[in-house]
C-alpha cells in the first residue's frame, strides 16, 4: 500500500543528534509513512547509529562512500519515494510527536495544497526561546510568486516544516546538487509554478540552533538565495527589494557571529554607497567588546524570558518532552 508520507532524513557526521531526529520520527502518532534515513559519507559514529534501522518494516537507509552534499541524498530518496507527500527532518532537529498526525490534518482539509509548513518551537542556551513565527501572524496561502519562498518576509518556513507533494518533483524537478547549504531555490520553483502553498501555525518541531550548522555560512547563502531568487522570475523592482534585503539580513548574521569587518566589506560588495546607511553597518562599526556585550545581554535576556516557570503552557511542554531526549543525547 502506498504510505501517505515519505519521510527524508539525511546525515553527516551527526551521530548522537542523528539518534535523536530518528527517535522523534518513531514516536509519531501518525504511522502511514516510509522513512529514508542517509549517511552522507559520515566517519564518525553515524553509520553506526543508521545500521539499527537496516531491515526495520518502512526503514530504508542509504549510504554514500562519500560526502556529497544534503541535496545530493535528498534526491537520492525522492526518487526511491512512493508516499503522496515527501517532508523532510534534518538530523539536527526534532518532531513533536503529532508533527505527521497534523500535517496530515491539514493537507486533507486543503487538498489542493500541494506546499505545506508548519510552525516550530527554536532551542537554544539549553532550552526553547518561542516560536519561528507568531502563531497571530498574517501568512499568505494559495497560489502565490516564487520569490515568497526566498526569505522568510513572507512565508517563515525551513525545511525540516516543510512537506512537498510527491508530484512536484516530478513535475518541476529535483534540488539543485551544486547547492550546498539552501534549498530554497526548488522551493521557489515549485511555488512559482503555481503550487498552492498552505501554512499550519501550531509548533510541530524543535528547530535547534548550535555551532556546527551549515546555515552559519552567511555569504554563500547569500549567493544560493540570489540563485533561488532567479528561478522565482521576480520583477526588476522586486528583485532589487529582495536582493537588498536579504544583503543586510547577511551583514546582520556576519556581526551576531563576531565578524564586522567581513560584514562591512560585504555590504560594501553588494550595496556600494548604500552600505552605510543600513542598521548592519552601524552595528559593525562598534568596538568588537561592545558587539560581545550586545550579543551576551541578548542571550542572557532570551534564557530569562524563556525560563521553563515563565514559558507558556505549550513550550513548557514539548521542553517535557525533548528534554529526557537531549539528555541521553549527552550520555
């Protein structure tokens, strides 16, 4: 019988946070899924941690010799996949154990969608500091432009939210292999073509921020956003809008990180005169002590507002919930 979801799960050199991930895709309430889990070429303990799922009923692994990129084994199970929606978990991240069971919910209730994301609850400093977007905040569904997707302006989705009808790929292709770090320029494709997008507002995942991502390599996402940018086919002026925008969105994520001068000389490449008028440039020009006690206060206040005896009633529990599993993660 042919599932209804085919979950992706890509890996590489994420042992214990990969163990994790496949411990939320177990939990499901939702049981009407194939799951494909990747080792991208990982050398250290992840294909060990794979193996366990080796011949388990709706567990298919896959391995590469070598490392070759998230794309690269996302393709390689879409094209094995047979459910009637692929949706994807980074081995970094976690799933809420209702995540398919309203996933599903949704895509019955608009059939037509074929482009679906939910909300997520964001762990960072050891703990959940609110949502990736206001559960009140005016999302637009339907048919919508391809540049919607670049950027979260206007639809604050990533992928690990994301579940995409199987015949979208066959309609509008596959990732983009020679992209390593986003993959928002199919997501604009496919939206651009006229797949209708819908959005769930309920927290579904934990997204988890930490060193090791390759989110952090600020300019050359820059440079695959321009790249999904051009398969959206914006406007002249809405492709000057977005190419600015997401320019100083790079220089902001450039300073957070401790680097001013990268992110000046960045916005001086992509902007010119207008470098200097923008709030990224002002912030890196402040001495790098002041920039280390501006990032400090933040994390600071974020881990106060966010304690678990000051958190609404939904973070403090699915905290219940991931917590024994990021404990055992430490173990």
């Amino acid at each position: 019988m042919t599932p209804f979801f085919s979950v992706i799960l890509p890996a590489f050199n994420r042992a214990r946070m990969a163990r994790t991930a496949l411990k939320t895709v177990d939990w499901q309430t939702e049981r009407d899924f194939e799951c494909f889990v990747i080792d991208d070429g990982s050398t250290d303990g992840t294909a060990a941690v794979l193996a366990r799922y080796e011949g388990r009923p709706g567990f298919t692994v896959l391995r590469s010799a070598k490392n070759r990129g998230m794309n690269v084994s996302r393709n390689a199970a879409i094209t094995r996949a047979t459910g009637r929606f692929v949706t994807f978990l980074d081995s970094d991240d976690l799933w809420l154990p209702e995540r398919l069971a309203a996933f599903r919910r949704r895509i019955e209730a608009v059939p037509q969608a074929g482009f679906v994301f939910s909300n997520a609850w964001v762990l960072r400093y050891g703990r959940i500091i609110g949502t990736l977007f206001s559960p009140r905040r005016a999302i637009p569904e339907g048919r919508l432009p391809g540049h919607f997707a670049v950027g979260d302006a206007e639809l604050p989705y990533v992928t690990t939210n994301v579940a995409v009808a199987r015949g979208a790929f066959d309609e509008h292709g596959l990732f983009r292999t020679e992209m390593r770090t986003l993959d928002t320029e199919l997501f604009a494709r496919v939206i651009a073509a006229g797949v209708p997008v819908a959005a769930i507002r309920e927290p579904l995942s934990v997204r988890r921020l930490h060193d090791d991502q390759l989110t952090d390599r600020y300019e050359e996402n820059f440079r695959e956003s321009m790249l999904a940018l051009e398969s959206a086919q914006p406007s002249t002026e809405e492709r000057a809008a977005i190419r600015r925008r997401t320019a100083e969105e790079t220089a902001l994520y450039l300073v957070k990180a401790g680097r001013p001068a990268e992110a000046r000389a960045f916005l001086e490449r992509e902007l010119g005169p207008g470098a200097r008028a923008t709030k990224a440039w002002r912030l890196a020009v402040l001495p790098p002590a002041a920039l280390r006690a501006l990032k400090a206060g933040r994390a600071a206040w974020l881990k106060a507002r966010w304690h678990p005896a000051l958190a609404s009633a939904g973070a403090r529990a699915a905290w219940g919930l991931v917590r024994p599993l990021l404990e055992a993660e430490g173990r």
